[in-house]
C-alpha cells in the first residue's frame, strides 16, 4: 500500500513538473510573440510618426483597431494551443493511469497467485512431513514385527533341537 500511496506521490510529481514544463512553454511562445509584435509595433510607430502620411482620425482608429484585433488574435491562438496541449497531456495522463491501473492489477495478480503457490507449498511440506511420520512409524513397527519373528524362530528352532536332542537320547537308550 505503502508503494502505491509513493507511486501515487511520484504522479502527482510528475503532473506539476508537466504543468510547470507547459507554463514554461506558454510564456516561452508568449515571449516569442511579444518579439514578433515588436516589428508590427514599430512599423505602426513609424507610420505615426511620419509626418508625409498624415492619418485622419478615421484611419487611425481603423488602424488601432485592426492592431488590436491583431493581438487578440495571438493571445486567442496562444490560447488555443495551450489547451489543446493542456487536452493532450490529459489524454496522454489518462492513458498512462489506466495503463498503471491495468499494471497495478495484474500486481495484485501475480501477488496472489505467488500467496497461493506458497500456501499449497507449505501444504505439500506438512503432507509430506505426514507421510514421513507415517513411513518412521511403519518402519519402526516392522523393524519391530521383524525382531518379534526372528525370536520366535529362534525359541522355535531351539525347541527343535531340543527335540532332536532327546529323540536322539532316546534312540541312544534303545
């Protein structure tokens, strides 16, 4: 849990460092529009101040006017841009938290599967432990059976030379 709460941590990290990188990138274009208008500026400065053009009202207004339209234009397309960055890197962080989803739950998968594979291991242990008490106990008692049969025999072959013994005293006498 630890892990994912750290992984969680890391790609709200990464989210901020990709706003910041697109903040970045705004002001960058912004900077770079503001040195594309400079010239327009100048030239608009240059048509004010030359004395051989001389603007009624009408046209200057027309003038400031169309510059004006001019820079909304560029603040609205800078605009524009930013969003559609800001909409792709939403697509591309969806994409890559349903990608982290599916990855966290063939985890969990594999967590359990490798829980499972250990509990049917320990079960094979004690069975096996089991079937070795089983084997000890069975060799024990035959061992033991074994030792029993071995006596008998021997107390059964010493009453038969105990028998033969005196047949053959008897058949001395006779």
């Amino acid at each position: 849990m630890q892990c994912f709460t750290q992984k969680k941590n890391k790609n709200q990290e990464d989210e901020e460092e990709e706003l910041d990188v697109v903040k970045l990138r705004y002001m960058e274009l912004d900077q770079e529009e503001q040195k594309k208008r400079k010239p327009i500026r100048a030239f608009f400065n240059e048509f004010q101040e030359q004395s051989v053009l001389q603007l009624d009202a009408q046209d200057y207004e027309w003038l400031r006017v169309k510059f004006q339209d001019l820079k909304e234009a560029l603040k609205t397309n800078d605009e524009k841009i930013w969003q559609k960055e800001m909409q792709e890197n939403k697509q591309i962080q969806h994409q890559q938290k349903v990608e982290l989803d599916q990855l966290l739950e063939i985890f969990t998968e594999q967590r359990y599967k490798i829980r499972e594979m250990e509990a049917q291991k320990e079960k094979k242990i004690e069975e096996l432990d089991e079937m070795k008490k089983t084997y000890l106990k069975v060799l024990i008692k035959t061992s033991a059976i074994k030792k029993e049969l071995i006596n008998q025999q021997n107390k059964f072959a010493d009453q038969v030379h105990l028998v033969l013994n005196q047949i053959q005293e008897a058949n001395l006498y006779y």
